[in-house]
C-alpha cells in the first residue's frame, strides 16, 4: 500500500512539475498575434516650431513639397524637407491656408485655398509658376448667405486626375457649397443647391435665416430665433 501511494505521489509531483514548466514557458514567452506590423521611422525635416496646416508632395518630383503653417505663409521646399522657402507673394497675410494642391500633369500650377469665418473675399488662389507668385480665382463664386457676401473658408481642392483642368472646391462651414471648374479654375459652377450643405446643428429654421447666422454675416432680420 505504501508502495502504491508512494508511486502515485512521484507521479504527481511530476505531472505538478510539468505543468510549472509549461506556465513559466508560457509567461516568459514573447507575445505575438496575427498582425506584426513593421516598426516605421520618422526624421524631422524643419518646421518644427510651427502648426502645419496643410502638406502636399509633387506627384511628379518627390523632393518638392508645400507646406502652410498658422503664422500664416506659405513654403516650399526643392529638396525634401531639408530646407524651406516662403511663397507667399499674392497670398494673405490675415488668414492661412488650410488646403494645397498639385496639377499632376504640370507641376507648375498649384491651387491654394484657406481663409476665416469672418473674412469677405473667397479665398482660393491659383499658380502657374510653381507657387512663386499667386492670384485669385473666384470667378463664378456667389453669395449664399443672403448678406451680399460669397462663400470664404475654402475647406478643400480636389483635382480629376484624368482631366486636371476640372476641379472641386469646396467652401464654406455652416453653409457649405460645393463648386466645379472645367477651364483649370478660371471660373466656377455651383453644384449643391443653396445652402444645400448646411450645417445640421443649426436651429430648424429657413435656410435665409440659418445661413445668414451661421456664416458669419449676421444681419438685424435674422438675429432672432
């Protein structure tokens, strides 16, 4: 009987040891899962004490970058990063830009856009000569908030790859608008409905009320709700 004991207690105390094994394996072990992803690196290539507000590289040359900052101007730079200029000859000097883009097919001509609520004037810019000098180009741009006033904060440019001449635009918070040039920004269409991009956080009034709230031109008739 004791011998018996004896024999189930040694192999006991080796299934216990077994098991402290197979534990302490698994709580050394390194944790893994089914998605390892590659650790990336990062190097600071300038700017660095200023709050970007937009970044586009050249499609075409990966060295030539543009880059808005809040103070606000816009730069450049030919060379990655490692060194930048300032463009901002026909930009402004009371708001910055917000959005860049590039002609894929001539990278010569760069569309700029940016602004603030209580501005006046749209403010999308075009270039021919790579950013180094720029203009407006709003023709076809309306008032939309009943105040005798266009649309300002340019919030976004896209361009059709296939057909770099047409473009989108589009403007405004509150009262939000979205605009299309076939001619390479040289006039704009409207394409939402008036005001159709409202914001919906606004009270459920009519859109000459809303918009001409909301936007930022705020007239006597439409000061109450």
């Amino acid at each position: 009987m004791k011998k018996v004991f004896a024999s189930y207690f040694l192999q006991a105390a080796r299934l216990f040891a077994l098991l402290s094994v197979v534990l302490l394996f698994h709580l050394l072990a390194p944790r893994t899962s089914a998605y390892q992803p590659t650790p990336g690196t990062w190097t600071l290539v300038g700017l660095g004490s200023n709050n970007i507000r937009a970044l586009a590289v050249d499609p075409n040359n990966p060295n030539v970058l543009y880059a808005s900052t809040d103070v606000p101007q816009l730069l450049k730079s030919t060379d990655g990063g490692a060194t930048w200029s300032q463009i901002n000859n026909g930009l402004p000097t009371t708001y910055s830009i917000g959005t860049i883009a590039i002609d894929p097919s001539n990278s010569n001509i760069v569309y700029a856009g940016g602004g603030e609520a209580s501005q006046t004037v749209t403010g999308l810019f075009k270039s021919t000569d790579g950013g180094m000098t720029w203009t407006f180009a709003t023709i076809g741009i309306n008032p939309v908030d009943f105040s005798g006033f266009p649309p300002a904060v340019v919030v976004d440019i896209a361009i059709n790859p296939a057909n770099p001449s047409i473009l989108y635009a589009a403007i405004g918070v509150h009262c939000g608008e979205v605009y299309k040039s076939t001619d390479g920004a040289g006039t704009w269409t409207r394409l939402s409905s008036e005001g159709g991009l409202r914001s919906t956080k606004g009270p459920s009034k009519p859109i000459e009320q809303q918009c001409g709230v909301f936007c930022g031109r705020q007239s006597a008739r439409h000061q109450e709700y």
